[in-house]
C-alpha cells in the first residue's frame, strides 16, 4: 500500500452566533455576581451569630463580666472629699495610700443599691468599705505600678463581686491616686 496520507475530517465546529456568546457571558457574569452576594450574606451571618452574638448579653452576670449595660449607679468609697487613705506594703512600710476610688454598681441589684435614694444599701455599705480596706492594705507595693492599673482594678472589682454577689459591680475608676 502505498503511503497515502488519508485526510482525516475533523468535524469543523460552527462559531456560536455573536448573540448566543453574549448571552453566555452575560449569564456567567449573573451566576458569578449571584453567588458572591450568597457567600458574602452567608459570611456576615457567621460573623453575626458567632463573634457578635456575645454582645447584647457581654457576658453571663453571674461571673460579673458584663461589658455592655445600661448606666449604674456610681459610688465614691470612703470620705466624700477626701476618699480613702490606708498605710499599704505591710505594717512597717511607712506607706500611705490616698485615692478616690468610684465604683460602678448594678442598679438591678436590690441588696445592693436602694431603688429609691440611689445609695448603697446599708449592709452592703459596710461589706464595700471592709472589701476595699481589706484589698488595698494586701496589695504589695510592686502591684500599684502605673502599667498594673488595669489588673489592679480588675481584682479590686472581682473581690467586690465575690463580697457582694456576682455582677454587682460594673466596673470600677480610680479618679485620684497618691502613693508616699
């Protein structure tokens, strides 16, 4: 046989019509837009439930983490004027602290707060003064460091939870604070 060269036809595929290709990419383009809104809404969904759904709430009140509340009741410990002074760093440090401590109480707790006046319930008055006289004459020294503040707070506002009841104490602000 000779070496003939057998011309295979392939069969030629017709280019789609200029309008049926518009319409295609057209279409593309839709489902594309279409499914990104989709992942997009479905993305903001988890955002909201899982990161954000804490927010209303900020935490349970009976562990006393509650970020978000309305306004509280605000309470200066100590004398009115002068706030508190206690000796701190133990008996023989020679050690005074002078600061005006504000504390930011749950108006919903009714053994605390009295609804009417917007004061300190009287027993609670007593637990509160004994609480912060008690933590600020423990506290060592190295713990009043300007970079400690805001665990010193934290502490001083956990020992008021635990004296008082869990979520009683929003938050708490050191207005004035003189070490010498």
């Amino acid at each position: 046989m000779p070496d003939e060269e057998k011309e295979v036809e392939t069969a030629a595929v017709p280019p789609p019509p200029a309008s049926q290709s518009k319409k295609k990419t057209i279409i593309l383009i839709a489902v594309l837009v279409i499914v990104g809104l989709a992942l997009a809404a479905g993305i903001s969904l988890f955002v909201v439930t899982k990161v954000m759904g804490e927010v209303p709430n900020g935490g349970s009140e009976e562990s006393g983490e509650v970020r978000y509340h309305d306004s509280g009741v605000f309470v200066k410990l100590g004398d009115p004027k002068e706030g508190i002074l206690v000796n701190v760093g133990g008996p023989r440090s020679g050690k005074y602290l002078k600061a005006s401590i504000i504390v930011e109480f749950n108006p919903g707790k009714k053994s605390v707060i009295n609804e009417e006046t917007n004061a300190l319930q009287p027993d609670a008055e007593v637990k509160v003064n004994d609480v912060a006289t008690q933590f600020l004459r423990a506290t060592s020294l190295e713990d009043f460091d300007a970079d400690k503040q805001d665990e010193f707070k934290k502490q001083f506002k956990d020992a008021l939870n635990a004296a008082l009841g869990g979520g009683s104490v929003y938050d708490v602000y050191i207005t004035s604070f003189l070490l010498q």
